[in-house]
C-alpha cells in the first residue's frame, strides 16, 4: 500500500499522457529536439507545402520503431512512447538537408530514475574548451546499454551525432570536428555536448572559435 499513490500516478500517465506537437515547417521539425514522459504522445503536422516523412533512425537509416511514410501537407502523425529512452529521427526525403529530430523520453515513477543514474554516465567533459578544429569529449560509462552522444547549438537545435552505440561500463573519448550532420563547418560560437544514457543525460558547454 507504500506504493499505491505512485502506482496509480504511473498508471494514469501511461493511459492518460500528454500529446506534444512537432510542426513539420520548410525542411526542418519545429521543435527539432523534445523531451517527454512515458506514455506521451507526439503528434507531427506538416504545415509546409513539401512532403516529409517523421522516421526513427540515424542519416537515412530506418531503426524501426516508427516511420509515418509520405505525408503530403497538411497530413499528421502520431506515435505513442510507451518507454523511456532517446529517439532520433529524419525526414526521408529530406534529412540530408538538416531534417532531423530528437525525442529524450523520461521514464515514470522516481524508482526509475534514481536506478538509472548510478547505473549511467558518472562524468562527462570537452577539452580544449574553447576549441577552434577538433574538441575531445571524455566520459564514464558505469554500466553496460545503449549510449547516444550529440551535439546542440545554443537554441537547442541538433547539429550532429557523434556516438550512438551499445556500451560497456568504462572510460571512453569522443571528437568532435566542428562539422555538422550534413557535413557543413558549424559556426562559430555556443554549443552543448550531450550524452544520452537510460533515460539520464550529461552535458558540457563548449566554444567554437573561428
């Protein structure tokens, strides 16, 4: 009975949860990057005149977990996130352009989530700080499970990924070269190093000179 007020709080989230909307305008999702609850939902508008896709996966390749397929404009799709974890996505036709998202999905209940970070990334940190060619990223991974490392602009908008693998508990070193995901030298100035680890993350500021 210790339990039951949380057990019903997670239970009506899951069947109760939140809908967020990510307009699909020009070549971009509006907001590119989301953070939601187990047992949300995300509805995706096109509001341009071009047709897009909402597809889980990295650069074009599909992971499964949903693809809208074609949706002409003023189409909408909805995907329900029945577990914790991080989503990226792109749109098929255009995701070389910069038609990407990222959905960090938090899990329910306070148990969750203070399994999750002892049992996550323990430090995380980017040197030279700041860089003008290539940043080094350190981090510590205290358990085995799927990590994603990534890169955001001060806006929040996804510039690249540099990691998205299964990982073993360790010390690991990631670079990062200053060029986005569509292969464009990023400008300079303010960025953020985040690290996605069971439904926990990390970040570190960096500083991109000419």
């Amino acid at each position: 009975m210790k339990y039951s007020g949380v057990l019903f709080l997670m239970l009506s989230t899951l069947v109760f949860g939140a809908t967020h909307q990510v307009n699909m305008i020009g070549v971009a999702y509006e907001p590119d990057t989301l953070n939601i609850t187990e047992g949300d939902s995300v509805l995706w508008v096109n509001t341009s005149a071009l047709t897009h896709t909402t597809t889980s996966g990295v650069s074009g390749v599909p992971d499964g977990y949903w693809d809208s397929g074609l949706m002409p404009p003023n189409d909408s799709f909805t995907f329900h996130f029945d577990s914790s974890g991080v989503f990226p996505y792109y749109c098929t036709p255009h995701w070389t352009l910069g038609m990407i998202g990222l959905i960090t999905v938090a899990p329910v209940g306070i148990d969750e989530i203070e399994i999750a970070v002892p049992n996550g990334i323990s430090s995380l940190a980017a040197y030279p700080n700041p860089f003008t060619q290539t940043v080094k990223i350190d981090y510590s991974v205290n358990s085995a499970g799927p990590l994603k490392i990534a890169v955001y602009n001060s806006a929040g908008h996804f510039v690249m990924s540099l990691m998205d693998l299964e990982t073993v508990a360790g010390n690991y070193t990631s670079t990062w070269d200053g060029i986005d995901a569509v292969g464009i030298p990023a400008a300079p100035g303010v960025y953020f190093i985040r690290a996605y680890f069971k439904g926990a993350y990390l970040q570190d500021k960096v500083i991109l000179l000419k």
